[in-house]
C-alpha cells in the first residue's frame, strides 16, 4: 500500500492490476508517499497504523478479472526469476499447478482467514465491510486513472507498461477444473464485481 498525507490518499495495491504503474506515478507526484505493511498489504493493515487518520484519507485500488488476473501473474512468474515470486521454484510449475497452489494460499485479516487470492478480501475488514472509497477497474483504467488523477489533482503517465505479460486470451489456459477452482475461491469477486469467464476455447 502506498500512503500519503500530503495527499490525504491510501493506494491498495493488488498484484497484476497495474499497481506498480500507478505506485510509480505516485512516488513520482508525492514527494512523502511511502509503503505501509509489504507491498500487497490488504486494505485493513492500515487500520492500526493510521488509526483516526484512516477514516480521513482517500482509499482506492484497481480490481481485475480472477481469471485473467491469474494468467498474467503466471505469465510473470513463469518468464520472470526475478519477479520475486520465485522462490519455491514456482516460475516451474504448470499452469493446473499454479492454480492449485496459490488458490489454496490463506491470509490473516483481523484474526479471520481469508483466500490470499482473494481482490474482495483485500479491501474488506474481518466482517466483509468495504474499506475504501473507489474501486478502479482494470478493463476500464485510462478512464478510471484519468477521473484519479482529477481528484487527487496530478496526471497519470499511461504510456509504460510495468511488468507486462504477453499471453494468449485468458480462457486459453483453463480447463473446466481449473476454471471452476477460481471461481470457488474468488467467488466474492464475481459476485460483488460482476465478473464473468469470457469463454474463447472451442
């Protein structure tokens, strides 16, 4: 997460949802931005840091498709050694192996488990209420980052692409298994982002 008092503004990042991107542009506006927990803290880590500043800040993050989120980290990971992600020998596994494993992967929040693959999990407390204020999406982020940047008065720089991975149509990678796994775990991402599986396979 990225905070910054200056500019009264906490950024939850996500992984694979152009985070690093945006942290950058933010670094680069707001001279006291700094992390607060590890990179892809969840949104309630910030409660006992902030404290009564948390409620004053404004809070946003980018959501993006499970199922495509989930192919362009596997695409990092699998091309990338130094993606930090590594080092269990993950960038090895097939892609039926890389689900399984990172879809079973929980988190800690306020003394509830929650799925660590979970993009709902990381904006909500241990009661499943939403902690930020905006939530981006990923298939719409020229648009969503250029209304940010208006409220939090910079301009984003869209034109780099941060850990990008080149990749075939998402639902390539899937089988009926692995396809139903995502949808098991990131079930409250679906449901309360609306997300669909855009099925290209024959």
């Amino acid at each position: 997460m990225i905070y910054s008092a200056k500019g009264k503004f906490l950024f939850v990042h996500i992984s694979r949802c152009a985070g690093t991107l945006i942290s950058n542009n933010l670094y680069q506006h707001f001279s006291d931005s700094k992390q607060i927990g590890i990179q892809h803290s969840p949104c309630a880590t910030a409660l006992p840091i902030l404290k009564s500043e948390f409620d004053q800040v404004y809070k946003f993050c980018v959501v993006r498709n499970p199922w495509e989120r989930l192919v362009s980290w596997f695409e990092l990971v699998s091309s990338t050694p130094s993606s930090g992600i590594n080092n269990s020998n993950h960038n090895t596994l097939n892609f039926t192996q890389f689900i399984n494993h990172w879809l079973n992967e929980t988190m800690d929040i306020q003394g509830t488990t929650k799925p660590t693959q979970s993009q709902f999990a990381m904006i909500t407390d241990f009661d499943n209420k939403v902690l930020v204020d905006h939530v981006c999406r990923f298939e719409n982020l020229n648009d969503e980052l250029s209304k940010m940047g208006e409220r939090l008065n910079i301009e984003f720089q869209l034109n780099q692409k941060i850990n990008a991975s080149s990749k075939l149509h998402y639902s390539l990678y899937y089988n009926n298994e692995t396809k139903a796994k995502v949808e098991e775990v990131c079930h409250q991402d679906i449901t309360h982002f609306g997300f669909k599986f855009d099925d290209c396979r024959d």
